[in-house]
C-alpha cells in the first residue's frame, strides 16, 4: 500500500519539477512538506528549520523570486484536473474568493475586501475548485490586488480574474462544465462567455437584480410576490423549501430560468441558462457550492493560507500556487471514504 501511494505521489510531483530549476526543485519540496506536515505557524523560519538545513534566506529568496515559475506551475496544476476530471460526468467548477486578513506596514497588496464579518484588511484571492461527486481539486488560486496598491497597468478587477480562469478552463474541458456562482460573479462579462462556449452556468442573483417578465421589467424580490406556482423541494430529510420557476429575460444576458425558493419569509433567486433544470436539479447542484466554502476553510486550518511572513506579493502568489499543489496532493493520496481534511492530511 505504500509503494502504491509513493509511486502515486511521485507520478504526481512529476510534471511540478520539471518546469523547475534543480536549485528551485529543493526548495519547492521543502515549502511543499512544510506547508502539509506542519500543524501550526508554517513561517518561512519553521519550514527551513524543520526542513531545509534551517537556510531560511534560499527559502525567502525562491518564494520572492519565481515569478515566471508560478505561471508555469499554476499551468500544471489545471493539467492535473484535466486528467483527474475529464470524462465524469456533472462535473461542476465552482467560482469564489476568500479572504486572508492581515495587518501590518508595507506589505504589498494588502487592502480592504468585503467579507462576511463586513471590510476586513488583508490579501485576497480568486478561487476555482473542481468537483465531481466525492472527488475535489483545487484549479486555480489568483491574488487579487486592489487598484489603489497595483503597480500602473496591472491592475485586474475580481471578474477579470475569474474571467482568466473560465479561458484556462475552456481549453481544458471542450465538452463543457456547469459552472456554479454566487452573486459577485453574476454579471454579463462572466455569464456570456460561459454560454458562447456552450457551458451551463447556475448563478445567485442579487435581489434587487431586474429581470423582464412577461415584458414587465421587475425586480426579482417584487416578482417573489407576484402569484407564482410554487413546487416543494426536498433536498434532504431535513432541508425542505419551496420553489417557483420563470423563464425572464436577464438584461445584458438574454434568456434565462429564474428560480425563486422560499424557506419562511425569507427568498433567495438562482438563474441558469439551461432553461429544462428542474427544481431539485437546481437544489441539488447548488447545495454543491458549499464545497468551495469547505475548501477554503481546510486551505485556512491546516496549509497556511493566511500565514504568509513575507511583505512580496510575489511571494504570496508563489505561497498560494504550491498550497494549491499541496492540496490537490493530499486529496489525491487520501482514500475517499475519508470525509475531513484533517483526517485525509493525517
């Protein structure tokens, strides 16, 4: 059984060291191990330590100075999720960012982001995962800088961002994904080009969002009390709500499936362009967009996404792409029934 995952492992480290110098090779596997077999405070300082012969100076200088580096292997990694993913069905890629707070003086591309404890400082990024069933691997992990820090000309808003990774994942899978989003990324730049590569899109609306219904241009919370049909839902034995669909018109877009659910008083709107989803089709694979919530809190608690003891932003982007191998590393090695991260890094 260890043979096995050995050879699994190396087959997977494989393509990662070849797009990289032999001097860079080491400390790509010392940052690697460190950022999987340490528990806490994963510093520069504790990986070489533990690690690297305690040369914390050629650790820093890899990290700071890899920029051509990190393109090649945020590259490889989408490579990877092509061979794991291509040919399963329902696959979804699923669009968000998350927050790493962070204080302190000089530090490049910190800024306020808005999260759900309201404008947090810190550094922010663009994430993609892949899921298909039990399987999950990370696609891509972008930093976003605000426009107040970037250097002139570089600047690239969120949606840029995300639009970036929807190209890379066209190329990569030409039969199409449905591709799942909350409503940051509901938006035309990101929702046509997913229908012009002939893809599906499942996307939370805002509710103030207009749509046209019937010719009346409405706002989606003022239709949620027109007489709609609603239809019961059951997602799980516990979670039951009810539903009403529409086909409207979503300016900018064209034509789309409005979902209105209701649980209490409260409404919630989901649009695709897949106009024959079904109520529970609709349910079930947003249910499914919790995933990239899971794995933002794994990459938190146990790789070190927020503990980067560097002020380079180019670091960080190298910090950020080899989590992303780790990850995809530890969820290839682990065995499936095992459901917690921290069962599956131990």
């Amino acid at each position: 059984m260890s043979q096995t995952r050995s050879k699994k492992i190396s087959s997977y480290l494989g393509p990662f060291l070849k797009v990289l110098a032999k001097p860079q090779r080491k400390y790509f596997l010392i940052y690697l191990v460190g950022l999987v077999w340490l528990v806490k405070f994963r510093s520069i300082r504790e990986i070489a330590a533990h690690f690297g012969g305690g040369n914390t100076d050629g650790l820093h200088h890899f990290l700071k100075n890899t920029a051509g580096v990190v393109t090649k292997l945020q590259e490889e990694l989408q490579r990877f999720c092509q061979t794991m993913m291509e040919g399963l069905e329902d696959t979804l890629l699923i669009l968000d960012d998350t927050l790493a707070p962070r204080e302190g003086k000089r530090i490049e591309g910190l800024g306020l982001h808005h999260s759900a404890k309201g404008l947090q400082k810190g550094l922010c990024a663009v994430t993609a995962f892949l899921k298909a069933g039990a399987l999950g691997f990370v696609f891509a992990i972008r930093g976003y800088c605000p426009r107040k820090v970037s250097e002139p000309g570089t600047f690239k808003s969120k949606v840029q961002l995300a639009l970036e990774i929807l190209n890379e994942a066209f190329l990569c899978f030409p039969r199409g994904l449905t591709v799942v989003m909350d409503t940051w990324y509901a938006c035309a730049p990101i929702l046509n080009p997913i229908q012009e590569a002939g893809w599906i899109f499942l996307a939370a609306l805002k509710q103030n969002r207009y749509v046209y219904w019937n010719t009346v241009k409405i706002a989606v919370h003022l239709l949620a009390k027109r007489r709609l049909s609603y239809k019961r839902v059951r997602v799980s034995k516990k979670k039951r709500f009810w539903t009403a669909s529409e086909i409207v018109w979503l300016p900018q877009v064209g034509r789309v499936k409005l979902f209105i659910t209701r649980l209490g008083n409260e409404h919630r709107f989901f649009v695709t362009n897949r106009l024959d989803m079904t109520e529970l089709e609709m349910a079930r694979i947003y249910a499914q967009r919790f995933a990239i919530e899971t794995f933002h809190k794994d990459i938190k608690q146990h790789l070190g996404f927020g503990e980067m003891f560097m002020r380079s932003w180019q670091g960080v982007q190298t910090h950020w792409t080899i989590l992303g191998v780790a990850y995809n590393l530890v969820a290839l090695s682990s065995k499936p029934r095992m459901k917690s991260f921290r069962q599956k890094i131990r």
